[in-house]
C-alpha cells in the first residue's frame, strides 16, 4: 500500500519544526524615529526651561550682596551663604507671614471645598426647580473681575469692623473661590449614577447622610484636586492680601515677599532669593506628593461613568 509524503514547499525547516520567530522586533520606519526625536528634544527642552530658572534662584539665595551686585548674574557664589536662609526666617520675618497665610488660606479652603461640594451635589444629584438658573448665576459668578469687588468689600469690612484681622482674606477668599468650585465639583458628580443614590433614599437614608457616606467617599480624589487649584491661587494671590492687610503683622507670604527688606531698609537679595525659595519649593513639594492623586481626580471628571 502506497503511504503519501507530504509535500516539502520552498523555504520550510526540514525538520518539521515551528519556524523560529524573529529574536529582532521590526524597526519603526524612518520619519517615525525623526519624529520621535523630535519630540524628546522638544520635551528637553521645556524641562530644561521649567527647571533652569529654579535652580538659578537656589544658587542666588546663596549670594551674598557682593556676589550679587559685583559678578555676573549667572556666576556661581564665591561663599555658599547658607546663613541667609536663617536671615530671611528672623530677620525678614518669613515666619511669620507664612503663618498668617496659612490662618487665612487654611479656613477658607475648608469653607469653599464644603460649600462648594454640597452645592455640586445639589446642582447635579437631586432634582429640584431652577438648579440650571443657579449653576449659570455661580458661572456668571467667574466672569466677575476680582479688581471691581475690592472697594465695595474694603468699605463693609471697616463699617462692619473686622478691618485689622484675618477675615477679610478668609470671606474674601472663600467668596472668590467658590464659582470655580462649584462649577467643577457640579461636573465630577456627572460621573457619579444616581442609583446610588435612590438605592440610599429607598433604604431610608436621608440626603444629609447619602451625602456624607456615598458622594464625598466617592469624588474624594476630585475634592483633593479641587483643593490643590485652590491652595494654589489663594496661597500666590498678591492683590486681595495687600489690599486688606495694612498692618504689618497680618501680612501674609507675597506681600512679605514684595515688602521684604533688609537691616536699615537696604534690600539683601541673598537672603530675599532664600525666602522666594522657601515660598516655591515648599509649594513645590505639597503638589510631588499629591500628583497621583491630582491626576486622578483630573482624569475622573472627563469621562462619565
């Protein structure tokens, strides 16, 4: 009895066996490596531009006056002045305004992030009549100017007699906050179901305790990075601090910065870099800590869920 062979076809193993992958993947082709390097070098080169000026103003607070008025502006310090660090800290008070800051920044951030969430959660979670009117008058709310506000705030804070403290910068703060807040918390709930919710409500939980028990646990990412934005622009603003701190003892970390002087008034810009650096890197360092985070909350409100 005839046994049939099989066919040998050109180019197969003799022996049967798998033909053995390529142990060399394919090379992209050539205009995709160009255009890979180009975007390498693009990214270089704003790092470069981002991280140059820091550690420009680093090098600077280590200069002494001299150094600073005598040499080249990019020379390194002829003597690392690591004292001007401890100069800004007494002398120029930095301590101080950055508790102030923080007695002003930190209360207003809890009042706008609480009345901004529950607010956000009215506006998107339950239904009533004239939530869209409202949304739209806390978006008008944004497009108002911070410089028009300022006068008429000046004269019922002295009629009403809280001039010489902090509220001012708290209620201010808290005021000119709140828009934003709304606005983005409003739009992180859209990812949240509502089933959830009416799940709650049918179990007898009341609104009060859906709330605080479902949404909050819920958009706590989208609550931190909300914060983060605005820390940022309470902790940076120059113009509602300086307008309603005219005592030097409630003058918080930028008006230190732009009032800051030396012994006999003289301007010493060793340690006036130091306490710029102290300002910038210990913001520097909260936002590296939370990035993850920042950007889950980011990413959380742009798609819903």
């Amino acid at each position: 009895m005839a046994i049939d062979t099989p066919l040998k076809t050109a180019g197969a193993p003799s022996g049967g066996g798998r033909v053995p992958a390529s142990s060399a993947a394919p090379r992209p082709p050539r205009h995709r490596r160009i255009g890979r390097l180009w975007v390498k070098i693009v990214v270089a080169l704003l790092l470069a531009i981002e991280i140059y000026p820091l550690i420009w103003m680093f090098l600077t607070s280590l200069k002494s006056n001299n150094d600073y008025l005598n040499h080249s502006t990019w020379s390194l310090p002829t003597h690392w002045e690591w004292s001007n660090y401890g100069e800004a800290w007494t002398t120029g008070n930095i301590g101080l305004y950055i508790q102030n800051s923080l007695l002003a920044v930190l209360p207003a951030l809890a009042l706008i992030l609480l009345l901004g969430t529950a607010a956000g959660f009215a506006l998107q979670i339950m239904v009533w009549k004239g939530r869209s009117l409202t949304l739209l008058i806390f978006l008008a709310g944004m497009m108002v100017p911070s410089q028009m506000i300022l006068l008429p705030l000046f004269t019922v804070y002295f009629q009403a007699g809280l001039s010489g403290t902090l509220w001012p910068l708290i209620l201010t703060y808290t005021g000119t906050g709140l828009p934003l807040t709304v606005f983005m918390m409003a739009t992180y709930y859209k990812t949240v179901p509502r089933e959830l919710f009416e799940a709650a409500t049918i179990d007898g939980a009341s609104i009060l305790r859906a709330f605080w028990t479902i949404s909050v646990p819920m958009v706590r990412n989208a609550i931190l990075t909300v914060g983060l934005v605005q820390f940022f622009f309470i902790w940076n603003d120059l113009l509602i601090a300086l307008t309603f701190t005219n005592n030097q003892d409630l003058r918080t970390i930028q008006v230190g910065l732009l009032n800051f002087t030396g012994d006999f008034g003289a301007t010493q810009y060793g340690p006036l870099f130091a306490a710029i650096c102290i300002n910038v890197f210990g913001t520097l360092v909260i936002y590296l800590f939370l990035n993850q985070k920042v950007m889950k909350g980011l990413t959380s409100g742009a798609v819903k869920g």
